[in-house]
C-alpha cells in the first residue's frame, strides 16, 4: 500500500507525496545507512550558500519536492505516460512480487540520483576526481569496489573531469557495501542506476524513463533554486500543480514552448547563480579546501574500507567545513569570461578542463595566493566554460600587478580553445578584459563605456607583437570608411603610429573605440580616451599602460597634451605615475607605470 507523507517546503507551502511499495522499501533501505539524513543536513546549492547564504534549502527538500511530483503525475487520471505500466528490465526486490511500475522506477530513482552526493555537491566532486586523477592506488582501490560492470562508467567519468555524473559512482560504490545486508535491493537499485546512465538507446520505456526523471528534476531545481536565489523570477509550482491536465504533453511530451522556456530559465540560472563569477571563485575554493581535506582522512593503510569510511553518510570530516564561509575577495574586483565548445570538442577536452582544481591552484601560484583566487567551470551540458577570477589583496599596488597577470593568464587559456570554436562572447570577453585593466589603473569603483561604430571589425585588439597588432589595425582601417568620420579614422591612424612608436614585441592590447570614463554613482561621463594600450606582460615599473590623444588639426599636439594631462591626473590611482610624450604634432600619449618607492 502506498505511504503518504508531508513536508513544508520553504517558499513553495506544504506537500504531500505517496510513496509506493517499491520506493518505501528503498527509502527505508538507504534510511539504514544515514542517506535520509545527510539529505536533510546537506545544502541543495552545495558550497554555493557561501555565495548565496539565505538559498538555505537542503537536499531532502528537493528530494521531496521531486517525489511529490511524480506523486502528481501518478494520480492524474488523464496522463497518457505509461507511469503505471509495469517494467522488468531491472528485475524485482526480494519482498515484492510484482515488477515495479514506471512511477515506482522514477520515485527510487530520485532516492538513488541523490544519495551519492557530499557536502559541497560539485566542489567536492570536483576534489575527489582530482585525488582519483592523480592517486592511483585510491583509484585502483575505489574501482576494485565497483561491480565489474560498472568500471568503464568510472573510467568515462574521471577521464572526462565529469563532476555532474560523479555522485552517481559514489552511488554504485556505496551501494555494492551494503550487499551483505539485502543484495536483491542492491541488484535492483544498480540496474536502476545503470538504466539511467547507460540505457539501452533501443527501449522506448529506458528512454521515456530517463527523459520524464530529467524533466521532473529540472522543473524541481528550477523551482527551488529559483526562490532562493537572486533571480528576477521564480517557476510557480502551485501554477503547474493546478493545470496538471492542460500542461503534462506540453511538460512531459512534446518539444513546446513550455519547453523552451525551462530551458531558458535554466540558462538564467546557471548564468547567474550556478555558474556567476562568484559561484566559480567559491567553488575552486571549496574544491581546495575539501581536496586538501580528503587528503588529510586518508591513512596511510588505503584500502576500499578506508574509501568507504569516507564516503559515508555517517562519518563526520564533512561537518568540518559545514558552516557558511565569507568570501575572501574583493567582489569589485574580479572578472569572468564566457566560452563556448563545440560538440567534438567535448570528447577531447582542452588540457585545464581535463583537472580544473589542479590547474585553478597552479594558476594561483603564479598569481601569488595570498592575493588572487581562480575558478574555472564547465556547465553539465559541456558547450559552455566560465573562467573567473578574483583579487584578494586590499593593497591596491598589489591589486594592479596581479590585474596584469590575470590578463596574461586569461589571454593564455584561450588559445586552449579551438579557434573555429562558436565563441559567441569573444567580443564581450575582450571587452571586459580591457575594462578590468581601465579599473585597475582607474579605481576600482569607476564604470566604463567602451563604444565601437565600425560594425564588421573589432575594436580590442590581442597581439603578440608590433606585426601582428599593426595587420588588425590595418583590417579595421580597411573598412572604416563605412562607419567612421574622418576624425575617428586619425585616432586610428595615429594609434598605429603610437604602436610602431612603441616597438614592443610581447603581449599588446590595444582598443581603438571610444572609451568614456564614468564616476561611481554618476551617468555623466568624466573622461573619454582617443585610444588605448596595455603590455600586461611588462614589468609594471616601466610603462606598461598608454592613453591615446590625436587632434586632427595642425599643432593639435598641445591641446592633446593638456586634456591628457587633465583627464587622467583626475582619475588614476595613487599608486601610479604618467608621463605625457609628444607623438607627433597632432598627438601625444600618456605613458603609466607603477610607482617604484611602492614596490612590494
């Protein structure tokens, strides 16, 4: 007989769920072994609380919210989905006769989705496939406690850095150590399991089994994360619960609209919440921390017990780093850039991606990591990477060499992507590298408008070397008389002068847009730069910084030193120097460097 049961969730009111047969017998099942209560002690959001501290929900409550669902659909007499069918690919429990019913197989199947979840969710995901990378006697050991048939899933899974698919092999190992205690319930949940993550691409109930599963989880992640979280929406779950009747094909069976807009609503969260530049920050930080944590449980005697001991609900290092954590950076000063993979690129990963936490604190080493931290992120559908980073130091000197070595960093990690990759943020990205730099020379709380009219060409430019720098500058001269006035052709035009004037032979960006300076709290712009360069790869106690000012008309140079001279003694920071150098008799630039008596 069905069991039912209730529970106030947070922001959405009370619920109620029947369990059936099969879904009881396992919830009871896994109840022995402290997963119900690791659901309610562990947050759904994972280490991001730390970001987002009043998303508080727990994973027993998404756990619930999805059973309730499936509870919905179950009892709706005009659902044409087959829940009620009987299916027998993954053979029965010991106690019941029957096979279990397509509602039966999605309710334990939420129970088992979720089991294998730690605190810190993806962070510590990410932490433990680090370890496996890297440790193979704990790999040898943690695959020697699978079922043989489930090896090739771990070896697919840490090959690939997969942390979204990682909980499921915590599941199966946890599973194969409670064999002694009912193996006919192990049996039955691992086929489930493997049902999931490998089906048989050839069985229409497999596929409708997994296809239905992914659709309830998403409307329950986006109904509870969206409550939670700084979105300026939320998914009314009352609202779908009311219109079972008119919204289950439009939900459950057809591509619609309603589709769509789950999706949609998806990506605003991942964009804002799950993926933002805080969320990546924090979770390489917490990957840190629970890496060096697991590291510090495993005894030197390492074995599947040892493993196990770890992994399980009861054990209790997991607390140790239970309490909300206060962000360590400077959340004005930190940047993110977006990039895009293609299908066949996702088998064949670019080599950061391949172990992120490793990469993210050898990139800290070199930034110092006492001043900077850096997250690196690929979203669970894998056509999507954020790599964001954030300043630490208060010390504004310091602050502005690290600023330089982000940059660098940034401009490395891009050639990891394929360059016929659809990057679609390319000219957003270069844009909010060069505003980061403006910041840093600038202050930090300043607002930039980099503007650009020539519309086939971009106006940010990423060099290694004069050659290169003065081909694209030539490319865009190419076709500016199409968009641009004849004053704004001599900005560009005098920037190549200022390039060859230079000389230098490393890493150059140079924008040759209008740039306008805004002041904090202000929509009236307080200085608008010509034309601007940046080596972030110099010693910073030379010039490494140059602010462009051309006047076309003759003896221009004058009033182009003095509105330099005007502009930027302003706004730059205290910690820098200029130096304004004649160009040519219609132009000057402004040479800054970091002060010496304030080096650190």
């Amino acid at each position: 007989m069905p069991k039912k049961i209730s529970y106030n969730v947070p922001g959405i009111g009370n619920l109620t769920a029947n369990l059936f047969n099969y879904t009881i017998n396992l919830y009871d099942f896994i109840d022995q072994y402290g997963h119900i209560k690791r659901f309610r002690r562990i947050h759904q959001l994972g280490r991001l609380i730390d970001v987002f501290q009043g998303a508080h929900h727990n994973r027993y409550e998404y756990v619930f919210l999805q059973l309730s669902l499936i509870s919905e659909l179950c009892a709706n007499k005009n659902s044409d989905l087959g829940l009620s069918g009987k299916r027998e690919f993954c053979g029965k429990m010991s106690n019941d006769s029957k096979y279990p019913s397509t509602g039966e197989l999605l309710q334990c199947l939420v129970l088992l989705n979720n089991m294998g979840y730690l605190e810190g969710t993806f962070s510590t995901s990410r932490a433990w496939l680090t370890l496996l990378k890297e440790q193979k006697s704990i790999y040898k050991f943690f695959k020697s406690g699978l079922d043989p048939i489930d090896r090739p899933f771990l070896n697919e899974v840490v090959e690939n850095y997969d942390y979204y698919r990682f909980h499921l092999v915590i599941a199966l190992f946890q599973l194969q150590r409670y064999k002694r205690k009912d193996n006919h319930m192990v049996e039955f949940a691992t086929k489930l399991l493997r049902v999931y993550t490998n089906p048989d691409w050839s069985n229409i109930q497999m596929i409708q089994l997994r296809k239905l599963y992914d659709t309830i989880r998403q409307i329950s992640f986006i109904t509870l994360d969206s409550i939670y979280a700084p979105v300026p929406f939320n998914l009314d779950l009352s609202s779908i619960l009311l219109n079972f009747d008119s919204l289950l094909e439009s939900l459950f069976i057809k591509n619609t609209t309603y589709r769509i807009a789950l999706h949609n609503l998806e990506q605003v969260l991942q964009n804002s919440v799950y993926m933002s530049s805080d969320s990546c920050i924090n979770t390489a930080r917490a990957s840190e921390i629970m890496l060096v944590q697991i590291e510090k449980h495993i005894p030197v005697t390492k074995g599947i017990t040892d493993i196990q001991h770890i992994l399980s609900p009861k054990q209790s290092f997991e607390n140790e780093i239970h309490d909300v954590l206060e962000l360590d950076w400077i959340r004005e000063r930190k940047i993110i850039q977006e990039f895009r993979l293609r299908p066949q690129d996702r088998d064949n990963l670019p080599e950061p991606l391949k172990n992120e936490v490793r990469w993210e604190m050898e990139i800290r080493k070199k930034l110092g990591v006492s001043r900077a931290r850096v997250g690196l992120l690929v979203n669970a559908r894998k056509n999507t990477v954020k790599l964001a980073f954030g300043i630490t130091t208060i010390d504004n000197h310091q602050s502005i060499r690290v600023a330089l070595k982000i940059c660098s960093e940034i401009i490395k990690f891009k050639s990891y992507i394929p360059d016929n990759s659809p990057n679609l943020r390319a000219i957003d990205n270069d844009e909010l590298l060069l505003s980061f730099l403006l910041k840093s020379i600038f202050g930090w709380n300043k607002r930039f408008i980099l503007e650009n009219k020539n519309r086939t060409s971009k106006a940010v430019m990423i060099s290694n070397g004069k050659t290169s720098m003065i081909k694209q500058l030539d490319e865009y001269l190419k076709s500016s008389p199409d968009y641009l006035n004849q004053d704004e052709i001599f900005e560009v035009q005098k920037m190549k002068d200022l390039i060859n004037n230079l000389n230098y032979s490393g890493l150059t960006i140079a924008f040759v847009g209008g740039a306008k300076l805004f002041i904090e709290n202000s929509n009236d712009g307080s200085a608008e730069f010509d034309g601007i360069v940046f080596f972030p790869s110099i010693n910073p106690l030379t010039n490494f910084g140059f602010i462009l000012e051309a006047k076309n008309y003759n003896k221009g140079v004058t009033d182009a030193k003095a509105q330099l001279n005007d502009r930027i003694n302003k706004h730059i920071s205290s910690e820098l120097e200029m130096t304004v150098i004649e160009l040519n008799n219609r132009s000057a630039f402004a040479g800054i460097k970091l002060k010496a008596d304030n080096t650190v």
